[in-house]
C-alpha cells in the first residue's frame, strides 16, 4: 500500500478515514452510522495517551495532597492518577476533603474511589461557567488542589489565578506521544485531529509528512490552528453552526464529495 508520508494517487472519493481517537465502545457511535451511511472504512487510533508521573517524579514537586482541604478533578484521567500517586505515597484523603467535578460523569467516576456518603462532592454540568460558580462558593473557606497534565486547558488554572483563589496545580500525569509506526506503510483518504497534541504526534512519528491528496479534519479552533501552522490544508472543521459535532462535518463533507466523484 502507499506510505503514509508519500504521494497518494487517488480518485477525489473519501473511502477510508482514521480517527486520531480510540475506538468507542458499544455499538452505538455516529461513526459507525457514517461509516454505514457512505460505505466507506473508518478506523480508529489514538495518537497520543497518558502515562502517570512516577512517585519520585512527584516527590520533586513537593506537593502533599494533605495540604489541601478541596481537590478540583476535570476527567477521569485526572481521577485516576490522583488516586495512584496517593495509593503510592500512602496518603489517605480525610472523610472531610470536598471534591469539586467538571461533569456528573466525572463525579460518578469518582465513586470508585470515595463514598459519597461521607465526601462532599459537587459537579457542574460541563460548562465553565457552571464551574465558576461552584468554585466561587467555596472560594473563602478551601485551599485547593488541581490534579492535571502537562497539556492542559489555561482556561481553569487562569480563572483560579485571576481571582486569587488559594490553590496548587500539581502535574499527576503527561500526555505522550503514541507510536504509530505500523501506519506507515498504510493511507487514509481523510485524518482527523481533535487536538494540537494529535498534530504533534503525526510529525514525532512522520517527521517527512506531506498532505498531498489526504483530506485533514480538525475540532476546535486551537487544533485548526496548528494544522495550519504547519502549512497543512483543513479541509473539514468543526464546531461550525451547520455542523456543531465533528461526525456530522464530515457527513456533510462526504456527502458532498463523493457524489460529484461519482459523477
């Protein structure tokens, strides 16, 4: 098959699309309906994964979990990592910690670790704004914790520091570059990116990568914009008003291309 990083000859047909994501589970996935829709092969593959700091790396921050009376958790990884390094520390959190979440499905994550009955957790509804007013509330009485990775959102640590919050942000886990050098002797019509970090991956793994023929898709505007600083073509993007999810921008994208194709 052509190399992933050589000049592809095809037709202008979107037939094969990989997914810079891992592989949903369940059956139910736009991806899948897209895949059956338009008859063409969608495959899926995380370009980048998180791996915990070690316990001595931790050490060197010099943060004590026990130092803080409320832990903010923004995903599961977060949720996760926190709760490994504690296990390794040997710390236990006090019945009395409060919890902060981004989402209900975090803080349902977060039962795996603490009972609810005897934790005060909150959690917002995914939007920051909701976020803003849970923190504020607390704002006077908690010192807080902010478990994250080395890639993060500013959005949450600038809010905490503009309105001098007492807080730490501690890096738990980083976020990594996969290998993917079994693609490289395989080409997808069309790649799709949701994160600088994917872009990053693609040129660690493929640092000769040209886009030629290959069709690029990318989520958000900060992912838009380092395809484009690196003088690559976006030919599909979202979120868009037409096209708020990015299954449905490429359903839209496909659509339109493939039936000129056939024509």
């Amino acid at each position: 098959m052509d190399s992933l990083v050589k000049k592809p000859i095809i037709d202008r047909a979107v037939r094969s699309i990989l997914i810079s994501q891992p592989k949903p589970k369940g059956d139910r996935n736009p991806y899948f309906d897209l895949a059956q829709k338009h008859n063409i092969k969608i495959d899926f593959r995380s370009f980048i994964h998180v791996e915990g700091v070690s316990p001595k790396e931790f050490r060197k921050s010099k943060v004590n979990p026990l130092d803080y009376s409320a832990i903010i958790f923004t995903s599961r990884n977060s949720i996760d990592h926190f709760h490994d390094i504690c296990d390794a520390l040997k710390v236990k959190m006090p019945q009395e910690t409060k919890y902060v979440c981004s989402s209900e499905a975090v803080a349902l994550y977060l039962q795996k670790f603490i009972q609810f009955r005897k934790r005060k957790v909150s959690f917002g509804n995914g939007r920051f704004d909701r976020m803003k007013e849970l923190l504020n509330k607390l704002k006077s009485t908690e010192n807080f914790l902010l478990p994250c990775s080395d890639v993060r959102n500013a959005q949450l640590p600038g809010f905490l520091e503009e309105n001098n919050f007492k807080y730490k942000e501690a890096i738990f886990y980083r976020t990594v570059c996969s290998d993917l050098s079994d693609l490289a002797d395989i080409f997808y019509d069309m790649i799709v990116f949701f994160s600088p970090s994917g872009l990053r991956s693609l040129y660690q793994n493929f640092p000769d990568f040209e886009q030629n023929n290959t069709r690029i898709a990318a989520f958000g505007k900060a992912t838009r914009e380092a395809v484009e600083e690196h003088n690559l073509r976006v030919d599909v993007s979202a979120p868009a008003p037409e096209s708020p999810s990015m299954a449905s921008a490429i359903d839209r994208y496909v659509t339109k291309v493939n039936a000129a194709a056939v024509e």
